[in-house]
C-alpha cells in the first residue's frame, strides 16, 4: 500500500473565518495509495497547515507503506518536533493521521470502530450532549430532543458574575428537568478566583463539569482548581500529542479529558490518550465526539460514552450520522464511512 499522493484543502465553509488564526479553519486530507484506493482525514490550522503538509509531511511520506500508520506517526511528530510540539502542525498530522486510519479499514474491508475493537456493539445507539452558544440555541435543543446541554458562558465575560451563571443554569435545569445533564463552559476566559466562585455558586446545581474554566497553559491553575472545584473540572480540547496529555494526565489536573480527534494528532494519539487516561481512572469524552471521526473512537473505546453535538458549519462530508432524539448511531461502512462532497472534490 505504497503512498503516492497526498492533497490537503480548505473547503469553503459558510460562516467560519478561512484563515489559519483560529481553531475552525478546517481542512480535509486526502492520502492516496498505488491501487488508487483514497484515505480521507479532517484536520485543522487552514492554510498554515496545508503549507506544513505540502512542504514537509507529503516528502515524509510518498512512497512510504500506508500500513505502517503508527510508526509514521512517530516519524511526522519527530520530523517537526523543533517547531510544532502543538497548535497547528499537530493539527496537520491529524488530517493525515485520520487519513491513514481510513486506508486501514477500507483495506481490512471494515469500519474504523471495529478495527479498534472487533467485539464493538455497533446496533447502539450512543447518548449526545448539544453544545449551544445563547438562549436560542439552548431552546432549539431542547426541542429536538435533546435532555443533555452544555452552555457556552463567555457572553458574561472574563471575570463574570457568578449569580449569572447559576440563574442561566437554573433556568436551563427547569426546562430540562432534574435528571438532565448541565455543562459549563467558559473557553479558557477565566482566572483561578473567578473559576473557584463560580464553581462554588453552582455546586448544588448537579453541573456535571466546568469546561476550560482557566487558559490551557495554566498547569498549575488547573492542579489548584482540580484540588478545591466542588464541581468537575473539564478540559484538554487545545491539547496536542501524547506527550501533552501525559502531564495533564499524570498532575490530575482535570476529571475529565476531551482531545479533539481532528487537532490532537488523530486517532494514534487518542487511542493513547483513552489507554492513558483509563489506566488513571479519568474520563475521556472527545471534543465534538459526534462527529464522524471522533464516534468510531467513542464507539469503539469509552465505557461511558457521550458524545458532544457536531460544529454546523462543516458540510464538506457525505456519510456523517445524524443525531436523533439526542442520540447518535455510529456507521458501519468501512474506514471512517465518510466521503467529500462532490463540490469539494
Ligand atoms: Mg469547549
């Protein structure tokens, strides 16, 4: 399974920023083999990211054997090691990452999940959480069906008023009801006092986590905030590689992990990710796990799954599930089961 081709592209997609400065600029990846069989992969960095995988990661990689997927791994983290240990190179090597998974199984003739574990029950149906960004959006969950939410609260700033937050959770719960799952997540805008009040005033809330209370850098924030929240601390969507995970993992620095299958460096690092994390009784629950890279993993790996509702403003994929009543059923065809648009091609 020689690689002779590999092509990287940012599709258009209404309503996300095109360039590589935020985490939305997503591309797609697609490795080609000698038997012209194609691997598709989604990663993210937009244009920086293409550059990094038409000038570095494709003379990696042509005319290598796509089979070796973990050791071309290692080779793609090593061969930039000096300037991309995280952010947008990583988010590179995830595209083609993915793409290499999906050669994987549409040459064993089977879905990615069952690769991963050949007993996966792929008749269930999995739980979603929606993740929704103002009032509108929480409504509009709640009437498709949705009974688990997570509430974007940067609408109430960088040092927010914690009433704030337990008023909109409240109002949340009673439209829910009791049983209902509530998030919290603030997009690393907070400090550690800011974080600690707030978790403080919602603590008889049943939140089930506070997500990215603090900025991902804030180690020793987060080992602080971990020790005192009486609420879970979530985190680790803008963490990158193995070796990252590693300390957050071996520090406790959050209850629950939540890598981003398309940024962290794929489906080789999530798997070590899951492994890792489950040997130190952390929760994983993947980053935007419905969709359709992230739930063959979900499917395959987590003994608790949750998977959280798909960014709408990616539409290059044909073959992604859906979610129906707040639950999703992983596809079966082979690879990833998904395919791009014709008007991407
Ligand atoms: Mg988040």
């Amino acid at each position: 399974m020689k690689i002779t081709q590999i092509r990287a592209i940012q599709p258009e997609t209404p309503g996300a920023p095109q360039d590589w400065r935020t985490q939305l600029g997503q591309i797609v990846v697609q490795v080609q083999t000698e038997s012209g069989e194609v691997g598709l992969g989604v990663g993210g960095g937009g244009a920086a990211s293409i550059h990094v995988i038409d000038t570095v990661l494709r003379d990696l990689l042509i005319g290598r054997d796509a089979r070796d997927v973990e050791q071309l791994h290692r080779e793609m983290l090593r061969h930039t090691v000096f300037y991309g240990r995280s952010g947008l190179v990583v988010m590179a090597i995830s595209g083609i990452d993915l793409a290499l998974w999906d050669l994987r199984g549409k040459a064993q003739g089977c879905c990615v999940a069952r690769l991963l574990n050949p007993a996966v029950d792929l008749t269930r149906s999995l739980p979603t959480y929606a993740t929704v960004f103002d009032d509108v959006d929480a409504e509009q969950a709640i009437q498709t069906g949705h009974s688990a939410i997570k509430l974007h609260v940067e609408r109430f700033g960088d040092r927010p008023d914690p009433s704030d937050i337990r008023q909109l959770v409240q109002r949340v719960r009673d439209r829910l009801g009791q049983e209902a799952m509530v998030m919290i997540d603030a997009f690393a805008r907070w400090d550690f006092e800011s974080s600690l009040e707030v978790a403080e005033a919602i603590a008889d809330q049943q939140v089930s986590w506070l997500e990215e209370p603090l900025p991902p850098d804030d180690l020793d924030g987060y080992e602080a905030l971990a020790g005192r929240s009486p609420v879970p601390i979530a985190g680790g969507e803008h963490e990158y590689t193995a070796a990252g995970f590693q300390q957050l993992i071996d520090r406790k620095l959050h209850h629950i992990l939540q890598p981003d299958i398309n940024w962290c460096g794929g489906l080789t690092t999530l798997v070590e990710v899951y492994r890792m994390a489950q040997s130190h009784g952390i929760r994983v629950c993947p980053h935007r796990g419905s969709e359709p890279f992230a739930l063959q993993a979900i499917a395959a790996l987590d003994d608790d799954p949750l998977a959280e509702s798909p960014r709408n403003w990616f539409h290059s994929l044909a073959g992604a599930p859906q979610i129906e009543q707040g639950s999703i059923r992983p596809g079966e065809a082979p690879g990833f089961g998904v395919s791009l648009l014709n008007r991407d091609k």
